[in-house]
C-alpha cells in the first residue's frame, strides 16, 4: 500500500511538471497564429460575417472580369488605328472623371444613415425604468391588496411590451414573421382574446393606422385606478410613474416616425447615380495605353490594382450606407429585436414580481476599514476584513 501512495504521487509530480511544458508550447501556438492573422482587433480584417468581402466580393468579380474582357479586345483585336481612337477616348474619360465630387458625396451620405441607424437603436424605449417605478409604487398591504398590486404591476408590463410589440411589429421584418397576426400574438400570452379584439387585427398598411398606443392608455386608466384605491399612495411618484409611460410612448413614436420619414429619394438616387457613372468611366478611364505619349504612364499592367483599392473603398463606402439604411430588416448588421424583445420580457417580468426575497441584509467585508480598496481575491482576506466582528454580520 506505500508503495501504491507514494507511485500515486511520483505520477501527479510528473502531470504538475508537464502542465507548464504543456502552456509553453500551446502558448508559442497562439503566438505563431497571432503572428500570422494578428490578434484582437487587427483580426477583423480575416472575418466573413458582416464583412466588406461578403458583401462586394459579387461585384468587384464582375467589375474586374468587365474589365479585363475590354482590355482583351484593345489589346488583341483591334487594329492600331482603332486602338489610336480608343486611346483618345482613355484620356478623354480619365480627364472627365477626375472633376466628380463623389467623396464627398458619399462621404456626407453614409455619414447622414449612420447617424440614423445610432439614433433608432437609441430611441428604442426599454422597460425597466417602468418596472422600477411599479415595483417601489404599486404596493399593496399583506392579503388580498398585495395580490391585486401584483396584478396591477404585472399587467402594466404586459401592456407596455404589447404596445412596443405593435408599433415596431409594422416597420420591423423580424418581429412581423415572429407575430404575423393578433391571433399569433394572442397564443404567446401577451394579448387576451378580448383585448385582442378591443385593439383590432392591426392589418392596416396607413402610416397612423395602428392601434398600438390602445395598452398605453389601459395602463394609465389602471394606475389611476390604483392611485384612487390606496394603492399607489405617493402622488409624486404616481407623476413621475405617469411621466415614464409618456415618455415611453414618445420614443416608440420617434422611432417609427424615422422610418416612416427616410432619407430624401432624391439624395439617395444622385449618390448612387455618381458612384455608377464614376466607375463605368474608368473601365474605359482605367486602361492601360499601348501607344504611350509624353505625360502617359511608364507601365503597362494588365490586372487594376488601385482600381481594385477604389472600388472596394468607395462601394464598401455605399454598401455600408445600404445596409444601414433600414435597420429593421434582416441583413447581419440589423438590430435583433426578437432577442431584444426576450430580454425586455423576462427582466421587466422579474422585477414587478414577488418571486423571491432580496439577499440577506449583512455587513459587507470593508465595514471596519477606514481606507477601503478593492482586491484581486477578496476571499482570500475575509476574516481579516471581518475582524471580530463576524458573528455580529447580520443586522438584529
């Protein structure tokens, strides 16, 4: 049996001796990969999901094979009188297209949609300010009050989510397969059936054709319910509580206002229009002269290279005003209001409940210093920073 225990030893020495030698080389790994594809944030370069190469790698296919297709027939088919002539036309192009403003252009243009994709995911209202009001507001006494409270503030919630759930469900793609109808609503739970039917079937195509404001003002007339049976007893909080769901309906408001109102058609026409014409110029612009005149370039390329620079940078440019434009679709890049939605749900849900009780009310371990300081591992120190005073932890 020693002679058991003490090989048991010798081979857990051996495993704890081999687990550095083990790190060292995983570690010289991860060095050789970090110095082949860089690490952290100069990675981003080699990823697919939402990147400039998913989204132009199509384009900028067909934009070089143009290209190379017309330098071909420049090159080897036409006669020196002909190449001559289209040599003019090169110089003609290049010269023309060298006056359009289209970085400034675009510039100003992705600038303009990139605000407004930050500003709608900033205006989206959350409900757990709401919550919190309810929760310290909407409390009953011990018995059948606490019951009715509880429903109150539960309710409240449910109707605040059914009304952000409305109004977003019409400009937002995702939630509109997730709830194509009241009927599919209805079998989540978050409508009644005879709420359902007080509001409508919500199919109406007009811009202020929603009943999606109807729960806002249920919620209200029940707060004002609960105010005049003893429920809510503080009348500031009771206008703040109000102030909350106001502002709740104004941001829902802001944010289906920005997508009723887009960016001027014209605006968004003329940009498109001068990347186009821009870059259907240098196919002819962009070619390489044969018959060189003093002040022509001293090379003779076939592939464009700084073409393939422009045009990853300027349609990239456009790509990214495009796929910001409508954040309510469902490109990579849009907003995912069906996990947002979750997370509204389940937080707001948890906070007006009664689940459970908050923790303990306890002494924390920097009670008794005077120059409290934050540890690597304060557990290693936490009878020390008790002291002798440990067992007096729990408020009497």
């Amino acid at each position: 049996m020693f002679h058991m225990e003490f090989m048991k030893k010798i081979c857990s020495k051996v495993k704890e001796m081999e687990q550095p030698e083990m790190s060292k080389v995983m570690a010289g790994k991860l060095s050789l990969a970090d110095k082949l594809l860089g690490s952290g944030e100069s990675r981003v370069m080699f990823r697919w999901r939402s990147s400039l190469w998913k989204l132009l790698w199509q384009e900028l296919l067909a934009y070089t094979a143009s290209f190379m297709m017309i330098s071909m027939v420049y090159r080897y088919t036409l006669t020196m009188e002909q190449q001559v002539q289209l040599e003019k036309l090169i110089r003609w192009c290049r010269h023309q297209s060298t006056g359009l403003p289209i970085t400034f252009l675009l510039g100003f243009y992705v600038s303009l949609v990139v605000k407004r994709w930050w500003e709608q995911y900033c205006k989206l209202p959350w409900p757990d300010t709401i919550a919190i009001f309810l929760k310290g507001l909407v409390v009953g006494e011990p018995g059948e009050k606490r019951v009715v409270a509880r429903m109150i503030r539960r309710t409240v919630i449910r109707y605040c989510l059914l009304a952000y759930i409305l109004c977003i469900r019409r400009i937002s793609s995702r939630l509109k397969k997730r709830f194509p109808s009241m009927q599919d609503l209805a079998k989540t739970g978050i409508v009644r059936p005879d709420e359902s039917s007080r509001i409508g079937d919500e199919e109406s195509q007009e811009v202020h054709g929603s009943n999606w404001w109807m729960p806002l003002k249920w919620s209200v007339e029940i707060l004002n319910k609960a105010k005049q049976e003893g429920l809510v007893t503080s009348a500031p909080g009771y206008s703040h509580m109000l102030g909350r769901l106001s502002e709740f309906r104004a941001r829902l408001s802001e944010v289906a206002t920005y997508v009723y109102l887009p960016v001027p058609l014209v605006y968004t026409q003329v940009v498109h229009l001068a990347v186009y014409v821009y870059f259907a110029v240098s196919l002819i612009g962009e070619q390489w002269i044969i018959w060189r005149q003093p002040g022509d370039e001293e090379v003779d390329l076939y592939y464009p290279i700084f073409m393939t620079v422009r045009f990853l940078f300027i349609f990239g440019w456009l790509r990214v005003a495009e796929t910001l434009y409508n954040p309510f679709g469902e490109d990579d890049e849009d907003f995912e209001l069906n996990e947002l939605l979750n997370r509204h749900f389940k937080v707001a849900m948890t906070i007006v409940d009664e689940n459970e009780e908050h923790p303990e009310l306890k002494k924390d371990i920097f009670w008794n210093q005077a120059d409290p300081e934050l540890i690597e591992n304060p557990e290693m120190d936490i009878e020390e920073g008790f002291g002798d005073d440990k067992e007096d932890f729990v408020f009497k």
